[in-house]
C-alpha cells in the first residue's frame, strides 16, 4: 500500500475544486454556494455557516472557480440544448439547426470552437453544473429554458460567462437573447382574426416557456375582439408524436375551429399536411399562422402566414453578449422584435 500521501490529500483539502463541488458536499444547488459565499442574505443563517465551514475545510475560495477560468483559456465555447419539457425533440429540428448555423458561423468568426451538448434534465440534474465546471469549456451559450427556468436563474447567481436563448422575464437574472414571444402570439393571432377566424386554438406544449408566453399573446388579441378564448391543444415536437397528436385534434376539434396558431413553423407545417389530408380547405376552412418564419414557411403549399424572429441577429446577440461577458461586463439582455410575415394561409 502506497502510503507517500500529501498533505491535502490527508486532510482533504483540494477536493473542491468547483463550487459545484462544494454545493455536492453541502447537499444544497451550486446557486445557493455561490450566494453563501457572497454573503447575501437570501440564504439562512444556519445554510450559510455551513457552507462557509466547508470551504473553509477544503481551503475552498470563493473566486476560486472563476479565476480558474480566466487562467486557463479553452478557445471552446459549450452550446447546450436543455430539453426538459420534450425529451424526444431532435436537434435535427429545423429551428436548433437554423440557430446552430449561424451561432457557429458567429463563433468562428471571433476565433472560438463550438462543443454541442444535448440534454435531459430529467436523467441529469446537474447538467448545467456539470458542464460550466469542466473546465473544457470558457462560456456558455444555453438554447432554450424549457422547463429548467430555476435551474438557470440558480446558476447564474454564481457564473457569469452564460447566455440564454429565450424568453424575458422582469426581474430575472440570467442573461437572454431572444424575440418578444408574447408580441408574436398577439401578432400571429391577430391576423387569424383579421382573415375572420373567430374560434383559435393554440399548438403547443405551454409548459415551454417561450411558447406558453406565445400562447398569452394569442389570449391577449382574442380578450381584446371579445372572442372565446384560444383553445390550448398539447402537442410535442419530436415529429412522430406532433403528426399523431395533431391528427387527434382535428379528428376532435373538427368544426369547432376556424383558426390555428401553431408554436412553430414545424407544427404549423404538419397541421397543414394533416389537414390537406382531411379535405379542410386552407384558408377556407379553416386559417394557420406559425412562428419562426424558417426556409419551410415559404415551401409549403400554400405558403405560410408566420411570425418571423431574426434568427441570425439573435446568433450574433448571444455572441457578442457572452464575448462581453467573459470580458467582465455585466451586460443586460436582448429582446428582438416580432414581425408578422402574411402569406397564403391567414
């Protein structure tokens, strides 16, 4: 048996490297080490003395993980997709693809490598964690706050290098790039209406925080022309289970109603598909309006009345925000503006 041990190893000092670390030890999330350790007030007494024991234990330093980073240059920036709300979506989506494109066209261009990550949260609770204390990575690019909106708002309080597609929230603190989700649902609805539809109804999963901020917009237009409100109808974004939970809401829903908004430009095309399928008449029968205004939009037969959200200029947002972060600045966010695209089918 090698007994030539040091002396951290005998006592255990230097096995926290990370605060992530330390919030393991502690049995607490890595948002309340790095609040402890800050000495804010938001977290008890008695948590905090606890945390500060620890470090103090494992001759753990506060700015320890940070300035780690700041010495030891990856060139790599870490884009991961959280996928807590739908965990069969793809990444093969047309939207992460359109994002992908251009966020590492945008990375190149400042000299960085981009490392591409997918996960459940539901298998990995630590994913975000995990990820920002590799140590392979300089920053930290997130698309899409699915249902992780706590797990995010936590890590921000101790790590700054982190960007998130998304939607806005007042008063939250993790910094987010994305488009006025809730200006583009009363947009896309609003042109149903205007088209006649007087009946809507919203595809989508409304647990996803962009898309229920979509669907508020969509109820903010109806509420306004005194019309019924719009009827929520669940549905994923993994292709197989969206064609199948799409065709149900027609087969049930059939003459009940004359306009749909579908969260996406993908869902709005699979709604057109199915309802070809069935006969009903686009925009006869019934309206469609989606969201993204994606290459498909202009493909479908007819094409489709969407809301466009700069996919490009967000990529080039999230770049430039985290670049200036990793720099020191704190930065605010970034909302883009929604702009409905009329074609053919509203």
């Amino acid at each position: 048996m090698n007994e030539d041990k040091s002396a951290d190893e005998k006592t255990g000092r230097g096995t926290v490297r990370t605060i992530t670390d330390l919030a393991r030890l502690a049995g607490v999330s890595p948002g309340t080490v790095s609040r402890a350790l800050a000495g804010k007030s938001l977290v008890n007494t008695k948590t905090r003395e606890k945390i500060e024991a620890i470090a103090r234990e494992h001759g753990f330093r506060p700015n320890q993980m940070a300035s780690g980073l700041r010495r030891q240059k990856t060139g790599v920036i870490g884009v991961v997709i959280p996928l807590g709300h739908d965990s069969r979506q793809q990444i093969s989506d047309s939207f992460f693809m359109t994002l992908l494109g251009f966020l590492a066209d945008e990375l190149t261009r400042q000299g960085y490598d981009l490392m591409l990550r997918r996960v459940v949260p539901e298998n990995d609770a630590d994913w975000l964690d995990r990820f920002i204390g590799s140590g392979m990575i300089d920053g930290v690019i997130v698309i899409g706050q699915s249902d992780q909106f706590d797990r995010i708002e936590d890590v921000a309080d101790g790590y700054g290098p982190m960007v998130v597609w998304g939607n806005h929230t007042e008063g939250q603190r993790h910094c987010v790039v994305g488009t006025d989700n809730r200006l583009g649902g009363r947009l896309a609805a609003e042109r149903l209406i205007a088209a006649g539809a007087k009946r809507l109804a919203f595809l989508g999963d409304t647990t996803a925080i962009e898309f229920a901020a979509r669907f508020a917009g969509a109820q903010d237009a109806a509420r306004r022309m005194d019309l019924p409100p719009v009827m929520a109808l669940p549905t994923h974004l993994s292709p197989e289970r969206a064609a199948e939970e799409i065709a149900a809401h027609i087969a049930a829903h059939a003459g009940a109603i004359d306009g749909i908004f579908a969260a996406t430009d993908t869902l709005a095309a699979l709604c057109l598909t199915e309802l070809h399928a069935r006969g009903v008449a686009v925009p006869g029968d019934i309206k469609l309006a989606g969201f993204d205004d994606l290459p498909i939009a202009r493909q479908t037969v007819p094409p489709l009345t969407t809301v466009r959200q700069d996919i490009a200029a967000g990529a080039r947002g999230l770049v430039d925000l985290l670049l200036r972060r990793l720099a020191g600045e704190q930065t605010e966010s970034l909302i883009l503006p929604a702009q409905l695209v009329a074609r053919q089918t509203a």
